[in-house]
C-alpha cells in the first residue's frame, strides 16, 4: 500500500460526497405536480409534499379525501421517480 493510498481514497469519498450535495440541492429546486380526483398535490425531487389542494366537493365524506390523498400522493411519487430517473439515465 502506497504512502498515497489513503490520500487519494479520501480525496475521492470527498468527490463523492460533493456530488451527492449538488444532486440534493438539484432535486431539492426540482417540482412535479399531479391533480387527479379533485386533489392537486406538489413534491418537490425528494418526494417532500410543498403543496396540498384539496376540492370543496371531497370535503363531504372524509374517508374518501383519506384514500384519495393517498392514492393521489403515492401516484405522484411515482411519476416524479421516472422522471429523476429518467433525467439521470437510469431506467425506472
């Protein structure tokens, strides 16, 4: 093992770990919104919920604003997974 070694190793982990930070702070800036079932919900590329709307009309029967949130919510995940994905040419 050269006298290098563990220089060149933890020159390399801080590269990593330097564009690791700059693609948080790229997904962070990054949004994707779904308005399905009178729901409009906004994620921003770490799946963190920015923005809820939800229809006067689901307000009546709250079991189905629960499921539908959900439903709406995990689709959007998903569509904004591909996308990431996508963008990084990964295939999702």
């Amino acid at each position: 093992m050269g006298m290098f070694d563990g220089f060149n190793q933890a020159k390399e982990m801080f590269s990593q770990f330097s564009e690791m930070q700059k693609l948080q702070k790229k997904l962070a800036k990054k949004r994707i919104t779904k308005e399905e079932k009178g729901i409009t919900v906004t994620l921003d590329g770490t799946q963190a919920i920015k923005e809820l709307k939800i229809s006067d009309d689901l307000l009546k029967d709250k079991s189905k604003l629960e499921k539908t949130i959900i439903e709406v919510i995990e689709s959007a995940k998903k569509d904004l997974q591909k996308e990431v994905a996508s963008e990084m040419g990964i295939g999702a």
